[in-house]
C-alpha cells in the first residue's frame, strides 16, 4: 500500500516520515497552484443556498410561463426538478440561461449570502 499524498509517508517502506501539512497549508498550496480552493460542506444547503433556489426558481416559473404564452416554448416543464428544468428550457430557449447571470438578474439573495455571511466574509 502506497500513499501517494504530500505530506504522507508511504506505507512499507523505511524513509522517515514526512511532516503532515495542516489543512490550512494545504489550501494555500491549492489556491496557489490551482488559482482556486474548494471549501467542501462551508455552506449550508438550505439555510444559504435555499434562498437563492427558491428566488431562481421563482424566476424561472414566471419567465417559462410567458415564453409558453409567447409561443418560445412548448411547456413551463413545471414537473421537473430545478436542474432538470433548467436544461429542458434551455434545450428550447438557450436565452433563458443568459438572463440568470448576475449582470442580468441580481438576486437579493445572492447579495445577501455575499454580504452578510460571516463563513463567505472570514
């Protein structure tokens, strides 16, 4: 058995031990190499991201609805899950996905994950 990770020693094998890096090392390397880190678990998915789903969502059933009354397509795909939903629409209309970005529809939601949640902040 080989551990293949920095900072790990290889298992059977007789080189000293390498000291493990802390977590906090290990994101400074990453964001360092990779330009990005990826904080697993560091929001909530209902209390921070539920807010923002259910403004998106809103967003989509009210648009869907006038591009069906405006012949753009052929259903709201109300039945679909968001994701899902999301795709169907685009398949037919691809502008939709446009209007979602955040120099088309700021969400307060999204402002406010931004602003005001102390885990983004520190």
């Amino acid at each position: 058995l080989h551990v293949q990770q920095k900072g790990l020693m290889n298992v059977g094998r007789s080189k000293p031990e390498e000291k493990a890096e802390s977590p906090a090392q290990l994101r400074r390397e990453s964001f360092q190499r990779d330009g990005f880190v990826i904080l697993r678990a560091l929001l909530s998915d209902e209390q921070d991201l539920g807010p923002i789903r259910k403004e998106y969502t809103d967003y989509i059933s009210s648009r869907t609805k006038t591009l069906v009354e405006e012949g753009k397509l052929s259903t709201d795909y109300i039945e679909r899950a968001f994701d899902e939903r999301l795709a169907c629409v685009c398949r037919e209309w691809n502008e939709i996905y446009m209007e979602l970005g955040l120099h088309e529809l700021y969400p307060k939601s999204v402002f406010n994950l931004m602003t005001s949640n102390h885990k983004i902040l520190s």
